[in-house]
C-alpha cells in the first residue's frame, strides 16, 4: 500500500513538473574578429594596447560576446573577457560556459587568474578547461561579464588569435513559470482564493491567509521534490526504495499536541490583534503592501495568524506521514541506530550457529569466524559508544557490519552446497576419465557452471601423485614413462653448481618427486605436492583471468625467494639464496627445464 501511494505520487509529480525546462545547446567553434582597434595607455606615440571583439554568438534570447585585450609590456598581458547578456523576461535561465585556454597561453593554473572564479575545472591538463555556471532572470535585461588573464612572451597578434580563438561551449536552460503545470495552478488559484478570503474576511487575515496559503502549496512542492529524489537516488544507488523515502522525509515528533495548541493560540491571538486595533485613516486606498506596512500591529497580527497556521500545517502533515510510513518515521537517529544493532546481533548469532554446524560438516570456517569475530567486537564498541549526537553517523558503519554478515552467510551456504554434491561431482569426473585420457569444464554437465573449475581443481588436489595435471582449463591424466633419474640429477648439479640456490627438485605435474636436491630439514614429497597443487590453482586462476597458462610462480620470503617454474612435462623448484637475482636465475631454471622435457 506505501508503494503504490508513493508511485500515485511521484507519476502526479511528473505531470506537475512537465514542461519545465527547455535546453538548448551551442558547441564551440572558431571566433570571427568583428572588430579590430590599436591603443596608446601611456601616450607615447606607440600603439602599446590591441582590442579584438569578436561576432556575438545567440542563443535563446543569451548574447555572448568574446573580447581579448592584448596589452604589451615586458610581456603580453593577456585579457579574455566573455560578456554575456539575457533580454528581459520573466523567464528564469541558467547558463552554463565551458571556456577551453589555448595551450600557448597557459600550460598550468597558477599562470592564470579568474574572476569570478570558475565553478568547475573541467580539464587540468592543457588545454585546461574551466565552465562558469550561473542563473539570470528578471524584467529588465541583465549582463555578467567573465574575464581571465595571464601573461606570456609571444607575439599575440591577428594570426594567432585567427587560429586559436575559439567560443565557448554555452548551454542554456530557460524555465518559464508560466508553462510549469505547478506554477500555473498556484498563480489561478491564488487569484480566486484571494478574492474570495477578501469578499468574506478581513483584509489583513484574508492577507495572512492567503500568504500563508501560498507558503503551505510551496512547502508541499518541496515535499514532492523529495520523492522524486527518493526515487532518484533509489535508482542510482540501487537500494530499495522505502529506505531513501525514510532518509528524505526525515523523522517525525509523534506527540503534536503541543504544536496544535500553539498553531490554535497564535490564530487566536493574532485575529484578536487585528480586530482591536484601528487601521491608518486613508490607507485602505493604498496598494497592498503600502497598506499592510502603514498598518505594524495589524501586521504583527497578521504574522501571528501566520505561524499558527503553518504550525497546524506541520502537525496534520506529521500525522499524515505517520499515517503512511508507520512507526519507522518517528524514530529518532539513536532509535534506529539500537534497532539496526539488535539486527545486526541477531545475525552475528544467526552466523555463528551456522559456523558450528559447518564445522561439524568438516567445511572450512576461517574466513567466515574472522567475520562473526569482527562484527561482534564492532557491535560492542558502537553499543558502548552511541549516543543522541553521533547515532547518525555510526549507521553506515552497522549496515555495513549487516552487510558483511549476510555475506558470509551465503558464503557458508555456497560452501554447503559445494560438499554436499561433490561425492556425485566426484562420480561424475571418475566416469568421464575411464571414458577418456582427459576432462574439459564443459564436459561436466551434471555440475553447475560456476563450480566447475572449483570441481577439476579439488579433484585433482584429491589425486596427487596418481599421474593428473591441469593445464589450460582441461583435467588430463600424465602419460608415465621411464627415464635416467642421473641425467635428471646432472641437469638440477648444473643449477646447484652456480652458487645461487640453496636447493632444486624436479616434480611430475601430478606432484610425484622426480629427482631432488633439498636441504634434509624439507621433506620432498611433501613440497612436491604441494608445488604440483599451487600450479594447478594459479593456473586455474589465470585462465579466469583470461591471461593464458601459468609460467612460474615467485614466492617472496624474508630468508630468500623460491621459484616454482612450470615446463611442458615437469615442474622445477628452486629455493634461491638470500639476496640473488632473480632474472638471471629464471633464466637457468627455465632452460633446465627444457633439458628434462626433452628427457621424457
């Protein structure tokens, strides 16, 4: 019901504000000089100032005319003004101009002053581009002039103003009141209710109601304005609508009672104001507010009348809008701060029941007890530290808290689903390779998409040693064959015998150990494997990535870097001593693994 009373007014806002605004545009192009004069400032004979005014460039009823004042002294000062001019109406219009400087005036800012400053700095890189923004409007014909100026040691003469001047983008928007649908109505019915409060009241609380009146219309105009932005911002941001109707339409003051009597009392004591006290003698021919400011108490009464209204207004609006929105519109900042925290503890709990049930199912928890840890310690401090002043600004930080939670719970629930298929998973993989020396993801139609990598990588983490790799998104089995373990062993002294590494294995691509010179303290079936399964993942990965297969992986350590080189049939370790290069070593790894390629 909220929805569709909000939708009804925001499609009744849509109809009040059409017609508003007219846009029109005016690209820049290349200046034609117009008029050209030579000045002497200091009277000496010589010709020391040139003037170039350039054609007027129109625009709905907008003149702007470009003039460049070249003034030379030690170097040329530079003067650029844009003179812009509206013809009189009672139309509203904002101008926007976007100058573009020539690079062979200013290659930076601080070469340049501007008056007034410029709104925007579009580009600050050359050629720097600042836009003015303004807003014109009245009966009579209004002009602003922008001016910039800088000083450079070049000759600024009529060929480089022929081929760098350039206008202004202009882009001008004119609001005529007359044509906005809300404008239209407010002026008619002015006009009737004015002439009917006067035909039956008294001409000061006919006046202070009708202005009152007015004021009230532009009030509700300013609370559609909100709902339109509601439902604006509801778009951008991409978060439901109900939560940016609640954060632009504020908090509400529940108990207006107070306020009714006050709105009761002022009208009363204002109509009592103005029916005790004499008017002027002869002002009642004056004009209207000729005769209400020759008149101060009845005026004073008036105002009165005024504010009673208004507070009335703002009390049946609060009840209207506690009406539609329920309590959630009258909780204060601090009300939905502790409400959003008791939400947010009942997921912390929700999580942390999830993660004992997981780890009973044996799922790995550890990112997701980091995130329950976390958000509870966050929960504690902003508990111990919320107040009335600083609520507001601790809510962000529990939504993002909720936020977080939700997710790690999905993230549990992804985890669930992953274990509980994977022995079907598993099956499926086992029959396709009976089938067939090799499995591709998109052979693995009985596993959802997203899982599939995940699934060919857990397999073969599940297979090491039993002759399977990874290579390019494809799980195949290792053709074993038998060659000299001493050539292997020559090739790894070859590498041992420069110096710079403290160990080097060769391993299979499935994670058996092939020949090994480690140091004792490293068990090498054990390094071997797990060398064979960090392949196997970054090569997944970098298929992901869309960046090919993986060529080496380069651990950096506090005692020495560790490479791990992949060949086309073997993968070489190598644990690099402190502080060697690793280009050069890269380089004798990658060839040593060709040697034993060419072995098998």
């Amino acid at each position: 019901m909220k929805r569709l009373v909000i939708l009804m007014v925001l499609l009744l806002s849509l109809v009040m504000f059409s017609g508003c605004i007219q846009k029109n545009i005016y690209p820049s192009e290349k200046e034609t000089i117009q008029t050209e004069k030579m000045q002497d400032t200091n009277n000496d004979g010589i010709p020391d100032e040139i003037v170039y005014i350039f054609t007027p460039k129109q625009i709905q009823g907008v003149t702007v005319t470009r003039e460049i004042w070249v003034h030379k002294n030690l170097g040329n000062n530079v003067t650029v003004k844009l003179n812009v001019y509206t013809a009189a109406s009672d139309k509203i219009t904002d101008i926007t101009l976007k100058e573009t400087i020539p690079s062979s005036l200013a290659l930076n800012l601080d070469k340049l002053s501007f008056q007034p400053k410029y709104n925007e700095l579009v580009r600050a890189e050359p050629p720097i581009t600042v836009s003015w923004k303004f807003t014109l409007s009245g009966s009579e014909s209004l002009g602003k002039t922008l001016i910039y100026s800088t000083v450079v040691y070049q000759e600024i003469n009529k060929a480089w103003v022929e081929k760098y001047a350039q206008s202004p983008y202009i882009e001008v928007s004119i609001i005529d009141p007359k044509n906005v649908p809300f404008f239209v109505t407010v002026s008619k019915l002015g006009e009737s209710v004015y002439d009917l409060l006067k035909a039956n009241l008294d001409f000061y609380i006919a006046s202070s109601v009708y202005a009152t009146l007015i004021f009230i219309m532009v009030l509700v105009y300013l609370e559609l304005l909100a709902l339109v932005g509601a439902y604006v911002a509801s778009m951008v941001k991409k978060t439901p609508l109900m939560n940016e109707v609640y954060n632009f339409i504020g908090h509400g003051r529940k108990d207006n009672t107070v306020w009714i009597i006050t709105g009761i009392v002022a009208i009363i004591i204002g109509v009592v104001i103005i029916m005790f006290t004499k008017e002027v003698p002869g002002s009642s021919e004056m004009e209207t507010l000729v005769r209400l400011g020759s008149n101060v108490p009845k005026l004073i009464g008036g105002f009165a009348i005024a504010i009673g209204i208004i507070s009335l207004y703002y009390s049946i609006i609060d009840i209207i809008k506690g009406i539609l929105f329920g309590e959630r519109y009258y909780m204060t900042p601090l009300d939905l701060a502790k409400e959003k925290i008791k939400h947010a503890t009942e997921w912390v709990d929700e999580l942390e029941n999830k993660i004992m049930t997981a780890v009973e199912n044996k799922i790995d928890t550890e990112t997701e007890e980091v995130v329950a840890q976390v958000a509870r310690k966050r929960i504690e401090r902003i508990m111990m530290e919320l107040n009335q002043e600083n609520a507001e600004q601790y809510l962000n930080e529990i939504n993002k808290t909720i936020n977080e939670v939700q997710a790690a719970i999905d993230g549990l629930g992804s985890k669930g689903e992953m274990l509980e298929n994977w022995p079907k998973w598993r099956n499926e993989i086992d029959e396709l390779l009976k089938q067939g020396d090799s499995v591709s993801i998109s052979s693995l139609t009985q596993i959802p998409p997203r899982w599939r990598k995940w699934a060919l990588a857990r397999y073969m983490s599940e297979h090491i040693g039993e002759s399977l790799t990874i290579e390019e998104g494809v799980l195949k089995r290792i053709k074993t064959v038998t060659i000299d373990k001493n050539e292997v062993v020559l090739v790894l002294n070859g590498l041992m015998s420069e110096g710079r590494m403290e160990g080097v294995a060769a391993i299979r691509k499935d994670g058996l150990l092939v020949a090994s010179m480690l140091p004792k303290e490293i068990d090498s079936n054990l390094i071997s494997a797990v060398s064979a399964k960090m392949i196997a993942n970054s090569d997944m990965a970098s298929q992901e990535f869309e960046k090919g297969r993986t060529n080496y992986i380069l651990l950096k350590g506090i005692e020495g870097d560790s490479v791990i080189y992949v060949g086309r049939k073997v993968i070489l370790l190598s644990l690099l001593k402190k502080g060697e290069s690793i280009g050069f070593v890269i380089s004798e790894i990658a060839k040593a693994t060709e040697k034993i390629d060419a072995m098998i």
